[in-house]
C-alpha cells in the first residue's frame, strides 16, 4: 500500500509541476504575442497619423488600421488637416524620423483594454516650403522658414482596445 501510495505522489507531483510550467509558458507567450501586437498598432499607427499631419499622405484610410473611429473624430491634429489649418500645409515634406517610448504595461491573455504611457518626438523633419508659397511664409514667418516647423515632443496617455483579436487606439489623451 504504501508503495502505492508514493508512486501516486510521485506522479501527481510531477503532472502539477508540468502543468505549472505550461501555464506559465503560455502566459509568457499571450504575452509577449499582445507586447508585439501592441508595438506594432502604436508604431505604425502614430507615424501614419504623423504622415497624413504632414501632407506627406492623404490615405485617411489607413488611419482606420490602427485607430477607432472615435479616436479619429476626437483627433485636434486631424481636424485642422481637413480644414486646411495644419502648420505644414505649406511644406512639401518627404520624409521624418518618427520615434516612440513606451512605458510599461502589462496585458493579461484575457485583458481586452490596456493604458499605456507613449513619449512620440520627431527629432528629423525632410522638407521644404512649396515653390510657390516660398516668398510668402519667408516673409511671414522669417529666413528659418524655409525648413517645417519642428514636432512638438509629446507624451501621450493612450488606450487601446482588442476588438475582433485586433488591437486598436480608442482615445488619445495629451499629457505634456
């Protein structure tokens, strides 16, 4: 009986510890599956948005890959693109270097929301003030107005959301 009895244990022991372990080994990898997913909606999502601030793209559409339509409408950036008020609208710019700092977050397999704290600087702008408009900002705005306005470094606290195993930015709230 009693060698029945550790042999049970034995086993049972070893089966808990196999099942801890693979517990463990699949929260690690829903984990660092949403890291990755997350990354890549807040990279790609806000150099797009900073694309289409810039005149560089006119595609809105693309917009609707990484950010609820909610987000969009409430966007302040955006709305003065459509009417016409950006301060690159008189550049032609071809190019930026777009970068983000992400605080850090924790996302459980089941967690459908998430807040994260995102630092986004463009240190490079490429571009230059449209032929035709050249002597009138120069004018307006001085000799160092050949080049666009530098992006303001801003910190952002943002909320994405899964919807449809898709992450996606549901609201934008400025910190500095």
């Amino acid at each position: 009986m009693r060698f029945l009895r550790r042999t049970i244990w034995y086993f049972a022991s070893r089966l808990l510890l196999l099942c801890v372990l693979l517990g463990l080994a699949i929260s690690v990898f829903y984990y660092a599956m949403n890291l990755t997913n997350i990354q890549v909606v807040l990279k790609d999502g806000l150099a797009a948005r900073a694309k289409v601030i810039m005149g560089i793209t006119d595609n809105r559409d693309e917009l609707r890959k990484f950010f609820q339509n909610a987000a969009l409408s409430n966007d302040s950036d955006l709305k003065l693109v459509s009417l016409g008020n950006s301060p690159y609208a008189d550049y032609n710019v071809r190019g930026l270097d777009h970068r983000l700092d992400l605080g850090f977050f924790w996302t459980w397999p089941w967690d459908s929301s998430v807040w994260i704290n995102v630092s986004e600087s463009i240190p490079r702008i490429d571009g230059r003030v449209k032929g035709l408009k050249a002597d009138e900002v120069i004018a307006r705005d001085g000799p160092g107005a050949v080049y666009p306005p530098a992006w303001p470094d801003m910190r952002y606290r943002i909320l994405l959301s899964r919807e449809a195993g898709q992450w996606k930015i549901r609201s934008m709230n400025v910190i500095r």
